[in-house]
C-alpha cells in the first residue's frame, strides 16, 4: 500500500483506539463532567460548545457521534479532533478522486490547485495527529496551535486555484467549521490546561 495513502488510515485507526481508551477511562474515573455510560449529557454537550462560532453544528456533531455517550469534556475533545481528522480525510480522497477521474478535463490551473489542496490536507492530518499527542500530555496551548494550522491548510487550498474558482470551497468552509469545533471544546475544558 501507498504510504501517503495509508497515512489517513492509520492516523484514524490510532486516533479510534486512544480515543475508546480515553473515553473508557474517564467513564469509570467521572472526571470533568462525564455522564453515565449509554448516556448523552447534552448539558456537557453544551457547555462544550459554548464558545463554538457555529455552536449548532458543533452540538448536533458532538451529540450525534455515537462516542459521546458518557464522554466528559476531555472525551468530546478527542471526538471533535476525530471528526475534525475523519472530514480532512474524506477531503483528501475526494481530491484525489478528483485529479485521478478528470485529469483530461481539469485545466492545468485546476489540476495544480487539486494537488496543491491535496498537500494541504495530508499537512492538515499531521496537524490533526499532533492535536491527539498534545491532548494526551494536556497540553491544550498547542493543540490550539496546531488546529489554527490545520485552518491554515484550508485556507491555503482555497488560494492554491490562482483565481480559478475553488473545486472544494464548501468543504473547506465545513473543514474550517468542525476545527473550530474542536478549539471550542478545548477552550472549555477546566481551567484551560490543567485537570
């Protein structure tokens, strides 16, 4: 296999697995809010989301995903940085769907664009990754850091058409929405670096 194309694959596979173990084990310690197992706390949900630009789509997000259930605050984190990752990876795929099945069709402008966007959301991934090693260590200073970065890469994709309008414009717009999600949910975690 491709290692650039394994790399979001593997970078979710190790997300899951820590995520399932972090959520298991703030369920039986109940620190920062968590709710029983099998149980959405939608109180927690929103204080969560208290600061999200979007606090809609940050709620239904966070309330939808099946591994809310019984998170606490650390655990919606990691679900945030999860879905974050997971939309960067669809992105990276349609992108490469994109150049593969229209490479005769694109213009020259577009198909760089593509490729560019491309690097971009591979950059973004690692962002993504080095969210989970920070959050890990509780260090949310730089969790926000590298999500501010991974926003970057969107933005970066959208300037990478050379004035040509943009193939991935509204994923972009959701990629940015659902980091943001994630820099929401981290602001609100008690007191801000330290449990």
């Amino acid at each position: 296999m491709n290692p650039v194309a394994a790399a979001p694959f593997v970078f979710l596979s190790t997300l899951s697995v820590l995520q399932f173990v972090l959520v298991a084990g703030h369920e039986s310690q109940g620190t920062n809010g968590g709710s029983k197992a099998g149980v959405v706390n939608m109180n927690l949900i929103q204080q969560a989301c208290q600061h999200a630009p979007h606090k809609d789509l940050c709620i239904n997000t966070l309330k939808n995903d099946p591994n809310s259930k019984g998170a606490d605050l650390t655990g919606l984190a990691y679900i945030a940085i999860r879905l974050a990752g997971a939309y960067a990876s669809e992105v990276d795929a349609h992108l490469r769907s994109l150049l593969i099945n229209n490479a005769t069709t694109l213009s020259p402008v577009v198909q760089q664009g593509v490729a560019d966007c491309i690097e971009h959301y591979s950059d973004a991934n690692e962002q993504l990754d080095d969210c989970v090693a920070a959050m890990s260590t509780k260090n949310y200073k730089d969790v926000e850091v590298w999500v501010n970065v991974a926003i970057s890469d969107a933005d970066y994709c959208d300037n990478s058409f050379s004035g040509e309008k943009s193939v991935v414009l509204q994923k972009n717009e959701a990629f940015r929405q659902l980091c943001n999600n994630v820099l929401a949910v981290v602001k609100a975690l008690p007191p801000h670096g330290k449990e």
